[in-house]
C-alpha cells in the first residue's frame, strides 16, 4: 500500500496560523494521511534571520502543531551541518520509505523561484509540488505543481518578527506566549 504524505518545509521564523492553515488545505485537498513539518537549519534560498535560534524555532514549531496528530516534525535538517537542500533530504526519505508518495508544498513565493532550486530536474522526478497561493506571487512555472488553494493569509514570519507588538492575531496561542516567555523578536 502505498502512503501518501505531504511535507512542509521552511524556517518557520516563527511558525505562524498561515503555516498550519496551508498544512491542513493541503492535507484535505490532496487526501494526505499526514504533515510533516521540516524546519530548516540553513535554507539555501535566504539568509537566516538571526532572530530565533534552530532549537527555539523547533520547539515554537512542536508547540504550533501539538493537538494535531496529522502533524509531526522531522528534525533531520536542523540535525544535519551545512545548508538544507530539498534534494538531499527527499533522496534520504525516499529510501527510508520507498511505500510513500511525498508531496512538497510551498507558497507560492517558493513556486516562482522552483526553477533555482538545487537539482530541480532530479527532484520534480522524486515528489509531486504542491503550490499554495500566496499574494503577488505567480504560480506558474514549466515545472508541474498541483494547485491547493485557500483563502489568503497576507501575513509571513519577515512581517511578524518586524511587527512583533502587533502579530498576535497571527500566532497560535501558545506560539505567542513562548515568544513573550523567551523575549523573542524584540518582545519584551
């Protein structure tokens, strides 16, 4: 029986409601057992943010997702030195689990730079993209990516670091009280 299991990468910076509310369109749209969320320890497409450490944003991250049972957390790349490469760790998963079909979601910000991605050729033959619209990003790209739509969340992790005093309409609950607790993005 073959599985059929969606990952959402991405440094969640803070995690926040769009991350869960992408998650879970996916999940439902696509038919998709589980969600794996992959937090990345150095994305190759962006600077780190400097702002919360791998270990803060993991736990932000277990916290965001805990009454889900749907969800989970690979640690792998947060685990793994030098920079995240999607390739590296679909071929790693791909051979722990032959049973299962991945579904890579990203927003619609990462479907307009796929074309750049580290051995994209390779990898579009490994998952199946799943691009969730986002505003003022195209998807459209000459690669194949199935469309998830959802309402639009004009909110991403830049925006609430930058803007932490007015963010809490963005966070889970219990998100936004370990950013106060740990004095996170400014918050004192």
């Amino acid at each position: 029986m073959t599985h059929k299991v969606g990952i959402l990468g991405g440094t969640f910076d803070p995690p926040h409601l769009a991350h869960l509310r992408m998650a879970e369109e996916a999940k439902k749209q696509l038919g998709l057992e589980k969600i794996l969320f992959l937090p990345n320890k150095i994305p190759p497409h962006k600077h780190i943010s400097g702002m919360a450490s791998p270990k803060e944003r993991l736990e932000m991250l277990q916290l965001m997702i805990a009454n889900n049972d749907c969800f989970e957390v690979d640690v792998r790349e947060l685990e793994r030195s030098g920079k995240s490469y999607t390739y590296d760790t679909m071929r790693d998963m791909i051979s722990e689990q032959p049973d299962t079909d991945f579904y890579f979601i990203i927003g619609g910000d990462m479907v307009e730079y796929l074309p750049k991605w580290y051995h994209i050729d390779d990898l579009v033959n490994m998952v199946t993209f799943v691009g969730i619209n986002r505003p003022q990003y195209q998807t459209e790209v000459s690669y194949q990516v199935i469309k998830v739509t959802m309402p639009e969340l004009t909110i991403s992790s830049t925006e609430i670091r930058n803007d932490i005093e007015n963010a809490q309409p963005f966070l889970p609950e219990k998100v936004w009280s370990y950013i106060k607790e740990h004095q996170l993005y400014g918050k004192k």
